[in-house]
C-alpha cells in the first residue's frame, strides 16, 4: 500500500514538474526549416557596386519610390516587430525574414547547439552593413541570386545579367510560408496559415464544382507576369552556377506556386516602363498592401447593416452580415494576434450606449502548456456571418440611433500591454450609425 502511494506520489510530483517547465519554457510556436539555417548570400552586381535600394532606384525610379512606402522596407524598423522581437528574446531566426541577407545580420550562424536550431553558434559578422540593415526586406532580397537579378522578363538590355524566375510567387514563398511539424505543436493550421488557407479554399470550392476565381471579384480581374523558368534563363546565360539557398520556389510545384494568387492580389498589375524612357510593358506595382492597409482589407470584405422586420411584439433587430469576398485566404491570416472585432451598439439621445454587443472574429490558440488551437471565426471565403442586437421600442430611455463598428486589430491588446507597445494597433474598416427617431433619415460612414 505504502509503495502504490509512493509511486502516486511520484508520478504527480514528475506531472507537476514537467507542466511547470512547460509553463516556463521558451515559446517554440513553429519548426526551423532547412532553409532558415542561413541568410540569404546575396553580392553586389557590377555595375551596381552595392546591394542598397536606392542602387536599384537610381533607374527603378517607380518601384523604388512604392517599396518606400510598404512594410517591406520597414521589417527592421517596424516599432510592432522590435517590441516583440525584444520580448521574445531577440531569437536570430526571426532576422531569416525581416532582415533576410547576410550583409544584414550582425551575425553569422556557425551551428546549432546540440542541433537545436533554436540555439545556434554565432559569431561576429565581418560583412555586417547596418545601412543595409535598416530597408528590411530590400530588392536584393527577393530579385538578387547567384549574381543575377531575376524578374519577370529576361533578355532584357540591362547593364546587369537578368533572368527569368518560375512563377511570380514564387519568391513570396520563402517568408510567407512557415511549417509546423515540431513534435509538440497542434495546430490545424501553422502560425503564418496563408497557402494552407488558400490550399482548404480551392479544394473546398472544386468539391463544390465551381471555380473560386470566378467567384472573387479580386481574383477574376488578375493576371499573372511571367511564367517560364529562371533555371532555363541561367542555363541560356551559362554563367550561373546552382545553389541550395536561392530562397525560389521553396520545394512546392509550379502548378502550387501558380494558384497561390499571392501578388496578383498584393501587387496590382501596371503598364509601365522598367527604366525611365524605356518601353512599356506590363509589370506590377511593389507595394504589397495587406493588413496594415485599411484599404486593402476594406476591399476584401462586403459589409452591410441594415434594420429587420419589426417583430409584434414591439421590438426591433438590426443585423451587420460581413463577406471575405475578396481573398482567397481567410481574414485576418497570418499571425494569429491579428482579428476582428464587430460591434453594435443601440445609442441613446446623448449618443451613449443602451445596449453593446461585441463579437471577435479570431484565431484562439492556446500557447501553454501545449500549443493547442482552440477555435478559429475568421471569415472563410464567400461564407456570410450575421450578427444582429435587438430592443424594445416601449424601453426607455428610448433609443435613438443604432450603430455598427468593424475593427481590424494587428495584435491584441494584452499582448501590447505585456510588451509595452505604444503605436496604434486597430483601425475601423467599417462605420455606420442608422437614426430610429421619428423624422430623420437614417446615415453612415
């Protein structure tokens, strides 16, 4: 008897323990692929001399001008991404992405402690440059490899080698697209879901027989620029040896690669020249607009409020139906700190609340002591979700308005507070107020 108790005991006490340490532990939300282990090995191209945006934009005056208004250009100084890259403890793998060259990491991985990609070697980085540094995801970092600049076109008359890549997205791929086969991970979905997303869409709507570009207004208007091989362009060129690390294509199919529709919707297409005075041809503007733009989600979503039949018994329902009508992937994705938020609100004569109601449209993960994904509302593709508040007529004070406000939120605000964030994190994506006294019209923003 004593032994059974003993052994309880042990085992409770081994429980407790091993639930602590992973309570404890550092976060490890996502496997590090193969082709996380090292930077990018960009070098500069005669006569370029420098890896530099502003080397391109000395004659990509357009793109150069759009890349400086994006994101992209502030991986690194993005206030949001150095709060959390300091909370969460500075991790190298992080730079893979937002600064992905090696000129740009301070840096060098030798190795990984007892192969723990997580914990790697480092050592000083002798071709360190912080100028390059600061413009993030620069444009060697997605047209430089093997010292060529690939692009859509090839045999072009450049002062530089050009050549041509597989597919348009394909260098989209190596960032947006991140794996989670760690051992104790359980996601439906990996931590950046996007081509999973788009992957469950197109197999869900060809069950369905339909085709999901027809549907989508944003997908049925683009085209993609430039399908043959880059690899076909450096065998005509003859001057550009293979390596493992180009950062193209990422082991997924062309036939994957070409349905991802990833800047057909984030990079709009544009007739223009390349070069200043050079001819006009169809190409695509680099501004890659996504969450942090309030006009790109707005486009993506179909938003309607309006007021329901009075039921007899004197009470009113207005109801808010929103649609991803316009992305293939589901809204928000990536991170999943990113969600909606619907409220309604019946308003009195002062314009204060009667009645709220607030609905989170989100990704609920939960991260200790086991990543588990508890639930996920996000808007899939072409699924209409309604809310709707409801009230008396005869309440009183008596309403006078109801009103409909759609959020979009780049993180939540627990995760601001514990991080000691300061910038803006929300934005309204949808406003309307609808007057209920008798003798106005109803209105919105």
């Amino acid at each position: 008897m004593k032994f059974k108790v003993a052994l309880i005991w042990a085992v409770a006490g081994s429980a407790a323990v091993f639930l602590g340490w992973r309570m404890l532990r550092p976060l490890e939300i996502f496997s590090i692929s193969k082709r996380f282990e090292n930077p990018l090995p960009a070098t500069p191209i005669p006569p370029l001399g420098k890896l530099g945006a502003r080397s391109c934009g000395s004659c990509h005056v357009a793109n150069y001008r759009e890349w400086s208004t994006t994101i992209h250009s502030r991986a690194w100084t993005d206030p949001y991404f150095q709060t959390d890259w300091r909370a969460e403890g500075r991790k190298p793998v992080c730079l893979e992405c937002h600064t992905p060259l090696a000129a740009q990491q301070r840096y060098r991985v030798l190795g990984y402690h007892g192969g723990n990609r997580w914990d790697p070697v480092l050592a000083v980085n002798p071709a360190f440059e912080p100028a390059l540094r600061r413009q993030g995801v620069t444009c060697a970092a997605c047209h430089i490899r093997h010292g060529v600049v690939y692009g859509p076109f090839a045999k072009l008359d450049a002062p530089h080698p050009v050549a041509r890549w597989n597919n348009d997205n394909e260098t989209c791929i190596r960032c947006h697209v991140v794996n989670n086969r760690h051992h104790d991970v359980f996601y439906r979905l990996p931590p950046c879901g996007t081509v999973t997303e788009i992957a469950r869409t197109r197999r869900r709507f060809r069950l369905k027989g339909r085709a999901i570009q027809a549907l989508l207004p944003a997908l049925a208007s683009r085209s993609s620029v430039g399908t043959q091989s880059h690899r076909a362009g450096r065998q005509a060129q003859r001057t550009f040896p293979a390596t493992g690390n180009d950062g193209y294509g990422v082991a997924m199919s062309a036939r994957a690669l070409a349905a991802l529709n990833c800047v057909q919707c984030h990079m709009p297409s544009v007739n223009r020249p390349l070069v200043p005075g050079g001819k006009i041809r169809p190409s695509r503007r680099h501004l890659w607009r996504g969450g942090h733009d309030p006009r790109m989600v707005r486009d993506a979503l179909s938003i309607s409020f309006a007021r329901l039949a009075a039921a007899p018994s004197g009470r009113e329902r207005y109801a808010l139906t929103i649609t991803n009508t316009g992305a293939e992937h589901y809204v928000p994705t990536g991170v999943p700190d990113r969600h909606l938020t619907v409220q309604l609100r019946v308003l009195g004569s002062r314009g204060h609340a009667l009645k709220s109601r607030i609905f989170t449209l989100e990704r609920s993960v939960l991260w200790r002591p086991f990543i588990i994904e508890l639930h996920d509302t996000r808007l899939r593709p072409l699924e209409p979700r309604t809310y709707d508040i409801g009230f008396s007529t005869r309440s009183h004070p008596r309403p006078t308005a109801v009103e409909a406000v759609v959020r979009y939120w780049l993180m939540d605000t627990s995760h601001r507070n514990h991080d000691h964030y300061r910038a803006p994190i929300s934005y309204v994506v949808f406003r309307r107020r609808i007057l209920i006294e008798p003798g106005k019209r109803s209105g919105g923003t």
